[in-house]
C-alpha cells in the first residue's frame, strides 16, 4: 500500500526552514465513528515502517490494513512525520 505524503512547499517560506524540506509522510490516524464526540467509538490506523504495512488498533484487536488508507469522514486526527 503507497503512503499518504504531504508537501507544503507552496505554502510556506522554505528560506525559513533550515533545509528547505517541507514534505511530510502520513504514519498514523485517529478515528471516530459515532453522533458526537462524547459518543461513539474511537480507533486507530498506524503504519509501521519496518513492516511497510498499516494496522487497526481497535480495543483488544490490532490487524493488518490490506485495503487503501485515504481520507474519510471517520478521520479524527491526522499525523504526518517531515520526510528526511
């Protein structure tokens, strides 16, 4: 499965980063699936870089995603690490 990038070059001064490097890789996702976010149930997808592969943190269960991350309206909090 490709991961997620995000480059915000055009959206930034790059002269005021100390190496111009402004491209950010997806790792991981907080998700939320009910009416309110006082209630429903949250979960998590984390990708794991060694393995190159995603997993569902979900309560007791943690699996491997085979099918394609990309946005939704479950999508809580996003994280993204700046690329080297």
């Amino acid at each position: 499965m490709k991961k997620k990038n995000l480059d915000i070059n055009e959206l930034v001064d790059t002269e005021l980063y100390y190496n111009g490097n402004c491209s950010y890789s997806l790792f991981a996702i907080n998700n939320h699936m009910g009416s309110s976010p006082k209630s429903g149930h949250y979960y998590s997808l984390i990708y794991l870089e060694k393995l190159k592969v995603w997993f569902s943190f979900n309560d007791e269960t943690v699996s491997p995603v085979f099918s394609s991350i990309s946005p939704s309206l479950y999508n809580y909090i996003l994280f993204y690490k700046q690329n080297k």
